[in-house]
C-alpha cells in the first residue's frame, strides 16, 4: 500500500485560513491560541499551529476539533469559513 500523501486538501486549505482570519480577529498570537488549545487538553504547539495555518501540515479531526473549541466556534465553521456561523 502506497503511503498516505501529506497534501493538504482544498478544506484544509479553508481551515487554515478560517483559522487565521478567527485568531486574528479575536487578537490571539499563534502562542496564545496554541496555548489554550493545550490548556483544553490537546497539546499544540505554535509551530504545530502556524504550520497549520501555512497549509503545511494537515489539520486532523482532533486538532480542527480542539482548535474550533478554543476559538469558541463549530468546527463546521473552520471548514465553510467565518460566514458559516
């Protein structure tokens, strides 16, 4: 079986920038957000968080889940943009 392919597809293309455009507007560094994404028990990085952001590292279930807690939004938000709420 060949490996999985690590590209980031166009919905997580959509998180990464929902994720941005909802961290900036709530005024949160990338250190801030990855830091309440810990405290909610999902260990995140700022660098796990900006590659995230950057569309370079893949958004698993878990983390779009956590990180859609910590900004207080639905998940389904990160995925169709900040207009999806």
């Amino acid at each position: 079986m060949p490996p999985r392919s690590l590209e980031v597809g166009a919905a997580g293309i959509q998180a990464a920038h929902t994720i941005e455009i909802l961290r900036t507007e709530r005024g949160l560094s990338q250190r801030q957000l990855a830091g309440h994404v810990t405290a909610l028990g999902h260990p995140m990085s700022n660098t796990m968080l900006s590659r995230i952001e950057r569309a370079q590292r893949r958004c698993d279930a878990d983390d779009l889940v956590a990180i859609a807690e910590a900004l207080l939004v639905s998940p389904l938000v990160l995925l169709h943009g900040p207009t999806a709420t």
